[in-house]
C-alpha cells in the first residue's frame, strides 16, 4: 500500500539491494558451513542481543516474543516499522540471528515470535504443535500493537514458520493489523515428503506386509 511504498523508498538501503558472494565461497556447501561457522561464533563472542516478553495463553501455555536489543534498534523512534519473525521448525530467537541482525539498518524494529516448547518456553500443557497455532500468533500480534500502537507492522515466516504464516493470513486476513507479509524458503511439498517417509518406515519395519 502507499504507506509501504513510503517505507521502501525512503530507505536507501532497500533502493540499492545487492549480494556479492567473497570469490571462495564458489558453491552451496561452503556456503552453508560459513554459516555454520558465524552462529557458532555470534554465540561465542556474545554477538546475539535479543531480550524476551514471556506471555501466558489462555490455556497457561508459555510462548514468548524475542526482540532486537541492540545499539541500533534502541535508537529507532517509536513509529518505527517493526518485523515480526516466525522462526524455522524446532528453531528460536538466537537460531534466527542470521536473519534478524540487519533488519535494523534499514530502519526496523525486529523481533520473533517463539512458539510453545521453543527455545526457553516451558511446554505446560498438551495443547502443542511444533508447526505453531493461530491462536497463539494473535496473542503474540496483539502484545505487538500494544507496545507500539503506531508502528507499521510486518511478517515473515522461514521455513516451517511460513506454514504457520500461511494458516495465520488465511484465518485473520481481514481482521489483522499486519500488511506486508512473506514466505521465505517454503517447502510446498511437505505433506508428500512426509507421506513418502512414511511409506519409506513401514515398508522396512514391516516388510511382511507389503509383499505380493
């Protein structure tokens, strides 16, 4: 909306967006244990500042929200645009630093939503679903809007949390304040992949029952 394209336009980062790989990392897999080796070290050295809000459902489950606490981020007004992050399957705050550690240099505020039995959220009851629950989301929204009532919000969803994105956009898309809204890295094909692993376990553990 016009209000987005003010945001993009006014920033010069978003205007000048490029990514030009050292000359060594010349394929995926030395690209990937790179980016091993840079979490690893963030943690080490004490990179990652991320302060927590534990809230408390209905239900009495424990889900939290995870935000930037850096230099950067404690100097944006209050208007600022803010990120909200659902975070990669079994993943947390610190696993998602890689993403969330330059969202402030294009002037937003970030922070993740971590899901029950995630990161350091007690799993309190059986209500759980590793993918995430709607419900759950809105409460973590709405402790959002509180904060800051007059900030420009915005989704992302990596990976699992992109399911999550997607059944939340599909169940609240009228009623939520949140406008911009992007699947990174989403597997189309999970429930199939689940369904061949499936046959893939019973066929060797029971291989009897799949003959003739």
């Amino acid at each position: 909306d016009e209000r987005m394209s003010r945001i993009v336009s006014s920033s010069r980062f978003l205007t000048r967006l490029s990514y030009v790989p050292p000359f060594w990392v010349f394929n995926g897999w030395i690209n990937l244990g790179l980016f091993m080796l840079k979490q690893k070290l963030w943690k080490a050295i004490g990179a990652v500042s991320l302060k927590r809000q534990e809230l408390t459902t209905r239900d009495n489950g424990t889900i939290s929200i995870e935000w930037m606490d850096d230099p950067v981020t404690r100097s944006l007004p209050d208007d600022a645009p803010v990120l909200c992050v659902l975070h990669t399957i079994t993943g947390s705050g610190d696993n998602s630093w890689d993403f969330l550690r330059d969202v402030p240099k294009y002037g937003w505020r970030a922070c993740v939503f971590v899901r029950r039995g995630h990161g350091d959220n007690t799993l309190k009851n059986s209500t759980f679903n590793i993918m995430g629950d709607v419900e759950d989301t809105k409460l973590q929204v709405s402790e959002v809007q509180k904060k800051y009532p007059h900030a420009f919000l915005g989704m992302v969803g990596i990976s699992a949390g992109s399911g999550l994105l997607i059944t939340y956009l599909g169940k609240e898309s009228k009623s939520s304040p949140v406008r911009p809204i992007y699947p990174l890295r989403y597997n189309y094909l999970t429930l199939l992949r689940l369904k061949l692993q499936q046959a893939f376990v019973l066929r060797t553990t029971y291989p009897r029952r799949f003959k003739g």
